[in-house]
C-alpha cells in the first residue's frame, strides 16, 4: 500500500513538471470583437482549454465561454489538433450550448518562424441545448514567432449560429489580430 502511494504520488509529481512548462495565454482583438484563451498541456500530445469571446460585430451582444480536449498527433512539418469543443453562447438571439468538433492545422512558410494555417469547430444540431440549433466558426491565420514564447498572429475569424426562433445569424466576421504567450 506504502509503496502505490509513492508510486502514484512521483507519477503525479511528474506529471505536473510536464505541465509546468505548458501553459500558454493568447488574446485577440477585432473591430466590436474580443477574445481569449488559456491552454494547458495535460501530458504528451494532449491539451486542454478555457476560452471567451464577446462581439458586438452584428449589432448585437453576443459572449461566448468554451472548454476544450485537443488532441495533437506528432507529424513533422504540420502543427495539427484535433478533438472537441464545448461553447455556451449567451446572445440578444437566444441562449444554449453545444459540443462543437474540429481542429487547427498549420504549416511553416520559407520564411523563417512564420507558419500560415487556420482552425475550424462545426456543432451539429444534435450535440447543442437551448436556442442554439448549430454553429460554425472558422478562421485562417498567419503566426511569426518573435521570440521563444511568443507569438503573434493576423487572421480572419467567421461564426455564424442557427437559431432556433432567428435563423442563421453571423456573430462576427472580419479579421482580427492577437499574440499568444506560453511558459
């Protein structure tokens, strides 16, 4: 018993240490549009994410709180993920949730520390609650590098909801520019 104890508290203990150097903080802002994210790396190719956005791009308030489970396959020259999204929306349309599925993919550039990619997230109508009925939110980026640690990036951010008593609204649509920070 004395010795599982041990042996699962050094395996926690080693655990953490790889988490320790895998957090990173990312922020973006647009015109009537912003967000952020926190990442955490749980172990070796998987990581998880809490994020918000808030956009008055279509007139309307509309915030938007998620969590996420990515998983990212070691592939050389490719930076991909793919796994679940959870999003709760709280809108002047309507109210609800939903898991969203999709991912990121990036790849490097000739240009030295500059990768171009983009991400996307799809929520069918049987995986949502409340006023939602679907969801789509898609984007495409450009990132540099500037300094081990530190990123930023310049892209164009899509989402577009299916509700139930509005139709289809677009939340916001226009580009956007962020930095990402990770120790």
């Amino acid at each position: 018993m004395k010795k599982s104890a041990i042996t699962l508290l050094g395996g926690a203990l080693a655990l953490t240490s790889l988490n320790a150097a895998a957090i990173s903080l990312s922020g973006s802002v647009a015109d009537n549009a912003q967000s952020v994210q926190l990442s955490q790396s749980l172990m070796p190719g998987w990581s998880t994410g809490i994020g918000y956005f808030n956009s008055d791009d279509s007139g309307r308030n509309a915030k938007a709180w998620s969590g996420q489970l990515m998983f990212s396959p070691w592939l050389p020259g490719v930076d991909l993920s793919l796994g679940g999204r959870y999003q709760y929306l709280d809108s002047d349309y309507g109210d609800g949730g939903g898991l969203g599925l999709g991912g990121s993919a990036y790849v490097d550039t000739p240009i030295p520390l500059v990768s171009v990619g983009g991400y996307g997230f799809y929520t069918p109508s049987g995986l949502t609650h409340g006023d939602i009925d679907s969801s789509r939110e898609l984007g495409a980026r450009a990132r540099a590098q500037f300094i081990p640690g530190l990123q930023g990036f310049v892209g164009y951010r899509y989402y577009r909801v299916d509700f139930d008593n509005h139709d289809d609204r677009t939340l916001f649509s226009g580009p956007e520019l962020g930095v990402s920070f990770g120790f």
